[in-house]
C-alpha cells in the first residue's frame, strides 16, 4: 500500500523556491527515502537522473568522473567537466530546471558528495543527494560546503500520516482539543493512536500489519529492521568490537527511560554502568562514546536536555535519550521487562519528545526538546517549554491515563511557567476558567499551539 508522506509538500515548496541550493533529505533506514525521492522526481520533472553510490550506477557515474578527468599535458582541458561527466552517464541529461538529479547513499563517496558546491553553483537543474547513515559525512575526507545546503529530514510516520492510513486524517485534523467534538470521535481516534503506540511509524512495520493484522508480525519485522542496521553500521566503524555494542546499548537506552528520571550526570558513564560493566576493560567510554553519536547521526535515538527550575539559561544539554519512533521504543522497553502501565507512560513521553523535536527552531527554544527539575519539590516536569511566539513558559505533563501532576502545578502557582498543558491519554479535553491549565488528548500533541499569551 503507498503511504502517503507529509514531505512530499516540502519538496514542491523546494522546488518553487528553487533557491539553486542541493536538496539534503536525511532519515533513518527504511523510512522510505528514496521512494518518496522517485515519486517526487518522476511526477515533477521531464528528465530524472537517479544514481546510487552503493549500487552499480554509482561505480558507473565514478567511470563518468574518472573519464572527464582524463588528460594530457599539452591538451585542452574539459570546461565543464562535471557536466560533461552526467552526459556520459545519461546521454539525455540536459542543465535545465526540468532535469532533477538524484544522488543516492551518498555518505559511500566522498569524491561524489565534495561536488556538491559544483552542482549547487555551476549548474542550472535541481539536485537531491540523500542516504541512511549520513554520519559518515563527519568524516575528514568529506568537506562539508557551508551554504549550498538546504536540509530536510524524513521521519518514521507521525500520527497524523498514521491516521490518514487509516482514514482517519480529516477527523484528526478536524476534531475539538478541548471537549467540544463527539466522545465517540475521540474514542476513534484513541483506538487508532492505540495501534501507532505498539507497532510505531517504519513504512514496512505499518504494510506488515496492514497485511497480517499481528503484532507479532510486527515485532519482527522491527526487529529485522534493528538488524539491518546493525550489520549495515558494520562498514564505517575501524573497530568491529564496536558494532557489538548497538544491541546493548538499546537496552540500556530503555533501562533509563524506565528508571526513576532524573536526568544521568553523564549518559555515556551511566549507560557503561548499565550495559558493560565498566571494570571488564572490554570498552572504552570513546568507544561507546562513537556508538552513541552513530545511533543520533542514524535517526535511530535523540537527544533531550535539562533546565533546572524551568529556566531557559540555564540548561544543561543532552541529558536524556529517546527512541526516535514509538515502536522501537516500545519495542525495546517491552524486552527490558517492563509492564505494561511502565511501558504505556514511557512510549506516550517518547511520542510528546517527537512532537516536540519538530518545532525546535521553529516556534520553541532550543537546541532539543527540554524537561525540567525543581528543587523546591524535588520533582520532575516531563517538557518545558520556552514558546519563541510569545516568550512564555509553558510546562507540559504527559499522562498515558487521567492522573495530573504535582510539580507542574507548583511550578505555575510560583511563577516559573505561564502556562499548563496536559497530555492524557484518557480524556477529551478542556480547561480552566483562567485559561491557565489547558488539557488534550495525547494523540493530538502535534496540534496544541505555544502562542497563548500574544
């Protein structure tokens, strides 16, 4: 079944404004990168050429390169040789804004990716360059060309996306945050956000319980995914000890999302705690150090920061992980040996970190979503949130049930936060006469607003 993809507006809207820059889409594995690429570029374009730097055409195009770059003392050279070098390749190709080039894994070339100022600057077509594991980019024979980049990135699918396979978008987009839509509306969409929270967003999870109807099917077919990536990740790493260290550091990932949270004072000394044992000698902090920042590089986990007593200066980054899709992180939590109500509380605060993850650098503060402490209750606020729309603090608590919370309530009668949002589960919505405390569904997360105080 196609699944359809909010980015596919994106790329219109990049192509419109055809600013001349090279379309960066990044994204995990399996995610559907290149097939929304395809549709994208096919549906749109006269001419499409498509090449992937770990498939044959890749090695094909590199002959194109090393063809154009031959020469004789003595001899005239090639003025454009790059272009020259896409005409040996694709004797169709044309410099023109109906030609789209689509420059696949490219983190498998750094000869290829270093034209990128060629192709944003000396060519008049568009072009796209994409892969899984675009860490690989950090690397020093990769230069990283400031300014001819524009970057978008592909997620797992979100709720809404979600929803729409089930034909249930126009309701999701339609219905009342606050009470004022039929409770049967919002017991349909419950049910619906129900099944997202088990099996998540990957594209091939979704078809497989489109086809089959089972969870476990499901688990699997995460679990498969989980292993792609590790025995993918095996080629950029010097050290193969390293590449052991990904299925332990998934559960250690879930062990401290179950633990009490309060923030770890260091993640990579604390996950060593957790998952080796660090008097085995067998690892080294570098070592999971460089696996940890794979995971982010990958979009397979994220990160969160701290503010301490819901101030925005002073904040102390990456403090906490999360999965970067609510199925593997239930599917994670679930095989730490988790409960079901634990497991429940931990995917619906992942799910909020995501909706929150989208607006950083577009309408909140931050370099990541944050939670916050208090010292005076020595307790925890699940997100805080400075709006950048009308500089107000807001605290939001995440409840996969009705409960409400303590410290939150705390924090607003002391002035530390404008506002309250609840997160739940088990409501549809409401709020107070003040217009203080405002509480949503959880599954419309992605649509509660930070301007409440312009």
């Amino acid at each position: 079944m196609e699944l359809k993809r909010d980015i596919y507006k994106k790329l219109l809207q990049w192509k419109k404004d055809d600013s001349g820059q090279v379309l960066q889409v990044s994204g995990a594995r399996q995610v559907g990168k290149t097939y929304i690429l395809k549709k994208f570029a096919y549906e749109n374009f006269r001419h499409v050429i498509y090449i992937s730097m770990a498939e044959p055409s890749g090695e094909q195009f590199l002959q194109c390169l090393d063809k154009v770059n031959e020469w004789e003392p003595g001899t005239p050279r090639e003025e454009k040789p790059i272009h020259k070098a896409f005409e040996l390749f694709d004797r169709e190709f044309r410099d023109t804004k109906d030609t789209v080039i689509i420059i696949d894994e490219i983190q498998e070339s750094s000869r290829v990716f270093n034209l990128v100022r060629t192709l944003a600057r000396e060519f008049d077509c568009y072009a796209i360059i994409t892969g899984s594991y675009l860490g690989r980019l950090l690397s020093k024979e990769f230069f990283l060309p400031a300014g001819d980049f524009e970057d978008l990135t592909l997620e797992t699918l979100t709720f809404p996306e979600f929803a729409e396979v089930f034909g249930k978008r126009e309701l999701y987009e339609s219905i009342d945050l606050f009470g004022g839509s039929d409770p049967e509306q919002y017991e349909e969409l419950k049910e619906c956000f129900e099944l997202y929270q088990r099996i998540g967003g990957y594209p091939s999870v979704v078809n497989m319980y489109l086809e089959h109807k089972s969870l476990e099917r499901c688990d699997a077919e995460l679990g498969r995914l989980m292993s792609i990536f590790t025995n993918e990740s095996k080629r950029y790493f010097d050290d193969v000890m390293e590449t052991d260290t990904f299925e332990k550091l998934f559960h250690g990932i879930a062990v401290t999302l179950i633990r009490e949270k309060q923030g770890a004072g260091d993640l990579v000394e604390d996950l060593s705690r957790i998952v080796y044992k660090q008097e085995s000698g067998r690892f080294t902090k570098k070592m999971i150090n460089h696996a940890i920042s794979w995971l982010r590089s990958s979009h397979i986990i994220g990160y969160a920061s701290k503010s301490i007593d819901c101030d925005y200066l002073n904040i102390k980054e990456n403090d906490r992980f999360y999965f970067l899709d609510v199925g593997i992180a239930h599917y994670f939590v679930a095989r730490a040996g988790a409960d079901e109500a634990i497991i429940r509380g931990i995917v619906a605060e992942n799910f909020v970190y995501l909706t929150l993850l989208r607006q950083i650098s577009g309408g909140i503060a931050g370099n990541a979503p944050w939670f916050a402490t208090y010292g005076k209750t020595k307790g925890e606020l699940d997100f805080y949130v400075r709006s950048l729309q009308d500089y107000k603090n807001y605290g939001i608590e995440v409840k996969a049930g009705s409960n409400s919370g303590n410290t939150v309530t705390r924090l607003l009668k002391d002035g530390k936060i404008d506002y309250i949002y609840y997160l739940k589960g088990d409501t549809y919505g409401g709020k107070t006469e003040d217009g203080k405390i405002w509480t949503v569904p959880l599954y419309l997360a992605d649509r509660i607003v930070f301007n409440l105080g312009a």
